[in-house]
C-alpha cells in the first residue's frame, strides 16, 4: 500500500482525488442554499420568468387596449410639459444652438454667392428659432407637441405588440389561469371551464407544479400595475403606453398555474428538468466531494505525501529558477487554480446526463492539473523558503534585482543615459521620416532640412564618443596586459571623461603598488637575512664555548669565564626571541589592552628612573620638559611603559656622545603630545619610515646589542591605543614623535 501511493502514478491519482474532494466541498458550500430542501418553482430564475408571463398576460389580455384606446386616455402634466420646454436647455442656449448649426451653411453660400440657397437657410433658421420661441410663450403650444409625441410612441408600441404575439403564445402553453376583474367581473383564462368552480377544480394543487392564489385580500391580490415588460430594447418608444397601462389599478382574484401535463417544448417544463438534473448531480457531486477529501487528506498524512514531493528530485531544478518567477509562477497557477475550481463548481447542465458526466469529468482532469501543479509549486516554494529564509542575499539571484541593477547601472550617469536616449529617439524618427515622405512627397525638402540640421551632427557627435570609447577599451587591454601607455586625455565632465580620468588613476596606483611590492621584496629579504644573523650570533657563541666546556683539563677560572659568556648570550638570544614573539602579536592584533586612568607625565618619569645608572654612565645629557599638572590618559599603562623603555634604551644605545638628548610631554586639546630628540651616532640615511620595519636598526653594521625590534614594538602598541607614532630625522638629528588621545 505505501509503495503504492509513494509511486509518481499513486500521487498523481491523490493529486486527482483532493481536487474531486476541493471541487465537491466548495459546490456544497457554493450550492446549498440553492438546492437543498428547494424545488424549481423556488428559484429565482422562475420567479423571473412568471413575472414575464404576467407582463405578457398584462398587455395582451388583461390591458387589451387597441390604439385608438391608449391615445384616448393621453394627459399631459405640467412637469412633462416643462420637460420638453427646457429638454435641450434654456431659450438663449437653444436659439444659439440653432445659429451655430446654420452659421457654416451660411457662410459657405454666402462665399459662393448663392443668395437662394442663403436665403433657403435663414428661412429655415428662423422657422426654428420662432418655433423655440412659441414653446416658451405657450403652454398649449407645446401640449400638442407632447401628445403627437405620445400618440407616435403608442403608434410604436402596437407595432412591437404584434411582433411578440407568438411569443405569449408559447408562454401559455406553459401556464394555465383563471382571473377576474373585481370592478368589471370581466374574466381572463385559458382554460376550457365554462365557469369559475369547474375551473378552480382543474386548478387544483394535485393537478399542478407551481399554483399561486390571488383572494383579494391584502398582499394576496394582482393589481394590474404591478407588472408592464418592455417589448423591445428602446424603453422610450413605449414609454406613453406603459404609462397608461400602469396607471390602471384594477384588482384580479383568481389562480395563475403550472400544470403537470406541461408540452414537451415548453420552457417551464426544459428548466424543470434541468433544475432535477441540477438537484441531483448537487448531491452525488458534494457527497462524493466531502469523502475524497476525507480520504485524501487521511492519505496524506498516512503517507506523508506533501513530504515526498518536498524531497522529490526535481526539486534541484527548480531551485535554479529566479525566486521572482517563481513567485510569479505560483501566483498565474494559484489564479488558474481558483477559475479552474470555480468552473468545477458553478456548474449548470443542460443537455444529457452523458454529456454532464463528459463535461464534469474534462473540467475536473483540467483541474487536477493545476492543482497538482499549484500544489507542488507551493510545497517546494515553503521549503525554499525554511531553507533559506529568503534573505537579502537570495533575492539578489532574481530577475528583478537584476532588471533594476542593471537599470541603476544605465542611469547611474544620467547624461550618458539621456543621449542615449536622445540618440535613439533620433534614429527612430529618421527612420520613421522616410516611410512618411514617401507618402508626402512635397515634404521632402523639410526632412533632407531636418536630417542635416539635427539627425547629421547627431550621428557625428556619437561616433565620436564611440571612437572615444574604443580608446578607452584599447587602453585598458594594454594596461591589463601590463604595457603602461601614457595618460588618456580626459577633458570635461561625461562620464566618458570620468572614465579615462579612473584609468589613469587606477594605471598610477598600479605602478605604486609595484614600487611598494619591490620594496616589500627587499624588506622581506633583509628580515630574513637579519632574523638569522640575529639570532645565530649568540647561538654560535653559545654552541662554540660548551664545546670548550668539554675540556678534559679546562681550569676553574677558564670555565667560569665561558659558563658567564654562555649565561650572557642565552640571555641575548631569549631577548630576541621574546621580542619576536611580542612583535608577531602586536601584527596579528592578539594582544588586549588593559586600560586604566594613567599619568603619562609621571609614567615618563619613572621610566626614566631604571635608567638612571645608565644615564650616569653614559656621557649623554638628559634634558626634559613637562607640565607640572598631570596629564591622565585612558591607557595600559604597562604597554605605554613598554613604549618609553624601548625609546630610552633606543636613545642611550644609538645616540653620539657628549650629546644632548631631548625629551618633552605636553597636552594640546585633548591630545598627550610627546617627543624624544637625539643625535644619532650612525648615519641614519633618507628613508626614516624603514626604522619601523622589523630587525631595522640605525646601526647598519649591527654591531650594538638591540634587536631591531624596539620601534616596531612601540609603533604597535601606539595604533593599538589609536595613536599616532613619526619618526623625523634631519641629518643626524633624530625625532620621535608621539600622540595619544585623552579621551
């Protein structure tokens, strides 16, 4: 059984039964009201067909008025004779209307000089504007109008009258009536009974479908009134005899009924039939509809089928389609849907129960289809949609991001985008010129003008913007292959322009870039190089004096010499290894800063306080300036110390002696400024920014003991703190310069 349904075959048969289930449940809902528990002598469509049977019954019976009769009984309100009076507006807007109409006829006569036919039309202009007139000044006047207006309506209706004869006939044949005239006793029927009981006996409920009684008593009589058809389309043309015959108020009592021996060709009898055809196909219908959605919805849990087409293969396919046009595509299947369940639904048979069963079951093929199609549209659109939440990513593979991207991309230079436009504007109506001249040859001369005056230069100004542009392109071809051509020209302010202008701005970063990755390369080989001396240095000396150890007959003071010499290069090379360590996190941006309320003044000072047997030592002067108020920054304090020491020991190590050295800390706004200033005693060279690399020293020679880490190390913990760290050097003359944000 699972295999079954999990089969492509088996779905498609659920797909077939949930829509019979959906169509079946929705005609029940749609239809209820109209079939259950209701006959045809119940359903609108009756009551609107009896009422036309009255109309008829009304005018061909019952009001049977010849036209001489209907003409008798004309009157004429005051409303409607105000009506004519002002129907086409007031004295002066008719009078001027009626000038208006002549005054071209009479100024073509007149400029053919045609007085008799000029003066044909000012007596024919004047006899109108004096009949307007006499409606205005006499109510009698325009009475006799109203009522030839009236008699000729009449005269219209007798003819439609006797046009429709044979169709009350046909009505007749399904009805069959008694009535009669309370104020005349005059008596409408056709029925064969002699009187009034024999025929109230064949109008019996067992002998009748649909029987209405009229008594007489209030809501249960026929006024005459109540029911005047039109015969034809123009309502006007029988608008005096409907209002004549509406005015007759007689009462009728009597029976009005639809008989079971109806004719075969009736049209009571066809719509009855239909109706029961209607009726019972309702029932099979609903009843079969409400258990195959019962069965199928009791399917689809079972068998987890919405489940299996989520995971169906072909879901990798449409998973490439643009998001748009699916959603685009779901919405024409959910509209196709809907009309095909509507089709399924609103139904009305008429003819065979074969051909109802041909129809139902081609309307219901057609929406199992789109059912099936809409169903598994949605199904795989909710699991995109839970796989990728449709983020702002996604939406960008659709055809529309894509459209207006593309379109922002065209409007981006608005002036480029305009000629453009221009352009094709242009072409477009050139072309469009030549097909026009030739059907208006004398407006040659005028399109050869406007061609050399607008469409020429036109054409010229764009093949130079694409000679321009092809020169941008070959340009950029031989940049891209690596030959740097000189500088494009790029006057003005087109985007063309703009282009060429980016080129070379892109050609000269390219050469810097260059410049910058050669010297990179050099950099990246002197680290190495120094890397390696650095630390082979005391490594060499450290391997070297504890083979000397090995002495068998090495005495104790000898030893004692080399252990010290080993002890001090260990250090050395613990030194530089800490440092490199320490220099390759500050790169990666490892270290956390520990920031606290510090005062710079007093941390400068006490830096300079472990140096102060050096300094002694030294034949270097120390010389520095600072405010006697602190000077609080929000730094690590440790780091920042780490900064000072390097500076000092940098100082002591590399400056001339019996120099001077210089060191000041200041507060400008909200920044800590400091500087330390010595004279070198290496020769410092032109390029000051290369003392930060790594292993960089002033001492090319590389004699001293630093590890050419120092300023690397500060520079770092200086940007770390989102300061600013410069070195300057004029001549010997070397200067750090320091700033640190108070904030």
């Amino acid at each position: 059984m699972d295999t079954r349904w999990k089969s492509k075959l088996g779905q498609v048969a659920w797909v077939i039964l949930f829509t019979i289930g959906l169509s079946g449940t929705l005609a029940f809902l749609n239809h209820w009201d109209s079939y259950m528990g209701k006959s045809y002598f119940e359903t609108d469509e009756f009551k609107g067909e009896f009422e036309t049977f009255l109309g008829y019954l009304h005018i061909y019976e019952v009001s049977n008025l010849t036209s001489e009769e209907l003409k008798g009984k004309i009157t004429v309100s005051k409303e409607e004779i105000k009506e004519y009076r002002y129907r086409n507006g007031d004295l002066s807007e008719q009078i001027s209307t009626i000038q208006n109409q002549f005054r071209p006829q009479l100024e073509e006569a007149n400029t053919n000089h045609d007085k008799k036919l000029e003066s044909y039309f000012k007596k024919q202009r004047d006899k109108k504007i004096e009949d307007i007139q006499k409606n205005f000044e006499s109510d009698k006047y325009v009475k006799q109008k109203v009522t030839k207006e009236k008699e000729e309506q009449i005269d219209q209706f007798i003819e439609n009258k006797k046009a429709v004869q044979q169709e009350f006939q046909q009505w007749q044949s399904s009805f069959e009536y008694y009535l009669q005239n309370n104020e005349t006793a005059e008596v409408f029927t056709n029925l064969t009974a002699a009187n009034k009981e024999d025929a109230y006996k064949q109008l019996e409920s067992r002998n009748m479908l649909y029987l209405q009684n009229y008594t007489g008593e209030k809501n249960s009589y026929l006024s005459i009134s109540d029911f005047s058809p039109s015969l034809d389309d123009e309502g006007d043309s029988q608008q005096a005899a409907m209002g004549i015959l509406a005015d007759d108020h007689s009462v009728l009592e009597g029976k009005i009924g639809v008989p079971k021996a109806l004719p075969a060709d009736s049209m009571i009898n066809n719509q009855y039939k239909m109706f029961k055809k209607n009726q019972l196909f309702f029932f099979l219908f609903s009843a079969a509809g409400l258990i195959a959605l019962c069965v199928s919805i009791w399917l689809a849990k079972k068998h987890q089928l919405l489940l299996l087409i989520a995971h169906s293969s072909y879901i990798t396919l449409y998973k490439k389609i643009p998001v748009d046009l699916k959603i685009g595509c779901m919405i024409i299947s959910a509209i196709a849907f809907f009309i095909s369940l509507g089709v399924a639904t609103d139904y009305n048979i008429y003819g065979t129960y074969a051909s109802m069963i041909d129809d139902t079951v081609i309307t219901i093929g057609f929406a199992s289809f789109i059912t099936g199609l809409t169903l598994i549209q949605l199904i795989w659109l909710i699991s995109e949609w839970k796989e990728n939440d449709w983020t702002k990513g996604y939406w960008k593979t659709s055809l529309t991001y894509r459209f207006w991207h593309d379109l922002e991309k065209f409007f981006h230079f608005r002036s480029l985008a305009f000629q453009y436009l221009i352009l094709l504007i242009v072409i477009f109506a050139s072309g469009f010129g030549v097909g026009f001249v030739l059907y208006h040859v004398q407006l040659v001369g005028l399109y050869l003008v406007l061609f050399m005056v607008v469409t020429v230069p036109i054409l010229m100004f764009s093949l130079k913007k694409i000679s321009y542009f092809n020169r941008i392109i070959l340009h950029s071809s031989e940049l891209a292959a690596g030959n740097m051509e000189p500088d494009l020209k790029a006057k003005g302010s087109s985007a063309l322009a703009g282009l060429a202008r980016n080129i070379n701005t892109l050609k000269h970063g390219v050469k810097s870039l260059q410049k910058s990755e050669a010297k990179s390369e050099r950099l990246k080989t002197e680290l190495i190089t120094n890397v390696s001396h650095d630390l082979r240095t005391p490594l060499t000396s450290i391997i070297t004096y504890t083979e000397l150890l090995k002495t068998p007959d090495l005495d104790g003071e000898s030893r004692e010499a080399y252990v010290q010499i080993i002890d001090k290069k260990s250090k050395r090379l613990k030194v530089l290894i800490e440092d490199l360590f320490e220099a390759s996190k500050m790169a990666s941006g490892s270290i956390e800063l520990v920031k606290a309320r510090v005062d710079i003044v007093q941390l400068l000072q006490q830096a300079l306080a472990e140096y102060d047997e050096a300094i002694e030592q030294s034949t270097l002067q120390i010389r520095m300036s600072a405010s006697e108020q602190p000077i609080d920054a929000y730094v690590d304090g440790q780091k920042i110390w780490r900064v000072f020491d390097n500076l000092i020991g940098n100082i002591l190590k590399y400056s001339l002696e019996n120099t001077r050295v210089y060191i000041a800390v200041e507060k400008r706004q909200d920044l800590a400024v400091l500087s330390f200033k010595n004279v070198s005693k290496y020769e410092l060279g032109g390029n000051t920014e290369e003392l930060f690399e790594r292993f960089k020293r002033g001492d090319t020679s590389r004699h001293t003991e630093g590890s050419g880490l120092g300023l690397a190390i500060a520079k770092s913990i200086i940007d770390l703190h989102e300061g600013s760290m410069d070195v300057e050097a004029d001549g010997d003359l070397f200067k750090v310069n320091i700033e640190l944000d108070l904030a």
